[in-house]
C-alpha cells in the first residue's frame, strides 16, 4: 500500500484543468461566444490561469482526503523556505536560461533574424514573480511538489520522471485549441520532450536544493520567464520553429545526462 499511486491526484488535476479550458471552447464552437477578441482576452486569459491551478488542486484534495484536513498546512509549509544554495541557483540560470539564449541567438549564424523580447531583461524579477505563482510556477505544487516523489517511489528515478513528463503534456493538450495560447504554434512532440527534459531537471534541482519544494515552484516559473526574454517561438501556422526545437533538444539531452548521474550516483551510494 506504501507504494500506491494516489490515482485521486490525476483525476482531480485532469478534471479541474480540463473543464476550466474545454467549456468556454464548446461555448464558442457552438456559437454562444462569437468576438475572438473577448475570447481571448477577457476569457481566455482568466480561464488558463484559472486551469493551470488544477496539478495544486489535485495536490490539495489528495491531501486533505488520504491524510486528514490538518495535513494541508503541514504540506504548504513544506514550501516556505527560500534557502536553495548557490546549486540550484546556477542551475536555473546556467541550465534553464543558457538553453534558452542558446536557441535565441544560434539561428542568426545560419542567417535568420532575431526574434525581438516579449519581456526586457531588467523585468525578469518582476516577470518572474508573475510566472512563479500564476504562469506556471503554481502547477509545482501538484507535480513535483506531490505527486513525483510517489512516482519515483514505485517506479524509480528515470522511469518515474519520464512517466510524470509525459502525463505532464497531455495536460496541457486543451491549450492546443484556445486562441492565445502558446501551445497553438508550439509543435506537440516538441513539447513532449520538452516536458520530460524538464521533469528531469526539476526533479534533481529540488534535490539539490535540499528538497526545498519551492525551488522547483521558482525553477518553472523562470523557465518561462526566460522564455519570454529569449523568445524561440514564432506566432504562425506552418512555421518551422528551429529555436523552439532547438531548445527542447537541449533541455531533453540535460535532462537525460542529469537524470543518468543522479541514477550512477544512487546505485553507486546503494541507494
């Protein structure tokens, strides 16, 4: 029983994110919503922030159901400490930010044109702050903050980074089809190595913060933080998104080195 996956956590994240996205498109295919720019402003906005808080959501009702309502706040306090070491710090950066100014500028060498910044570096703290706790650092509560060390228990540490990565981008498959978003231009098998690159990495920076989970809250938060001051996505339809590929190759190929050292530096440790 120690070893049983928590099945409530995916029900209750796909349900919460999935109705939250797929109701307001069934309203405008079906002809209620018809001005694409309310949808996408007024209400595709609210409704992706609002959705993005389903991985929280499944980690919460887990919580409180499993272990009692007590439990929630022993949880959440798990989070508060900000002490992640200089490691983890330069991982975000050097890691996260370097694959991101990698892909940015490499396609200039072969004569194609920089993409101008969505976001000027001197904002990257107050951008950052804004994708910590509502552009996608939030959904670390549920994902790694939760469910991954339940993964990695019955399934190991490579297997159970790959499983969640996976889980991880079907998620966000509704996001495909709401005008706005930055999953439309974004090829799909792209963002699945995209996300497994980064379940490994994540996973390992919460470790080598001392487990501290808010690291990986901060660590997602400024993925696309960054990716906002080194755009690599193209808004278009039958775009080849080399940065974008670029990109997710190189955070597969680190993804893949450190989950190999962190699996050598187990079975070497006995552990």
């Amino acid at each position: 029983m120690k070893n049983k996956i928590p099945v409530r956590f995916f029900v209750v994240t796909f349900l919460w994110s999935w109705v939250c996205w797929v109701i307001p498109l069934l309203l405008k295919y079906i002809g209620i919503i018809t001005d694409e720019k309310i949808f996408t402003s007024t209400i595709g906005l609210p409704i992706f922030i609002i959705g993005a808080f389903g991985p929280a959501m499944g980690a919460i009702v887990s919580v409180r159901t499993l272990n009692g309502k007590e439990s929630i706040k022993t949880f959440f306090k798990s989070f508060l400490s900000l002490k992640f070491g200089l490691k983890a710090w330069l991982a975000i950066f050097l890691i996260i930010g370097g694959a991101g100014f990698i892909a940015w500028i490499a396609p200039e060498f072969f004569g194609i044109e920089r993409l101008p910044p969505h976001l000027p570096i001197y904002l990257f703290i107050p951008g950052l702050l804004v994708w910590v706790f509502f552009g996608g650092g939030q959904e670390e509560i549920g994902w790694r903050g939760y469910i991954m060390p339940h993964l990695e228990k019955k399934y190991g540490l490579f297997w159970g980074s790959l499983i969640l990565g996976i889980i991880w981008a079907i998620w966000h498959i509704p996001l495909w089809f709401i005008p706005g978003s930055g999953q439309i231009d974004t090829p799909f098998l792209g963002f699945v190595l995209l996300t497994i690159g980064y379940s490994f990495i994540f996973s390992w920076l919460i470790e080598s913060s001392g487990n501290r989970l808010f690291s990986g809250i901060v660590v997602h938060g400024a993925a696309n933080t960054f990716a906002a001051i080194f755009p690599i996505l193209i808004m278009g339809e039958d775009v080849i998104q080399i940065r974008y590929w670029i990109y997710c190759s190189l955070i597969f190929t680190s993804g893949i080195v450190i989950v190999a050292l962190r699996t050598y530096k187990k079975t070497k440790n006995g552990t």
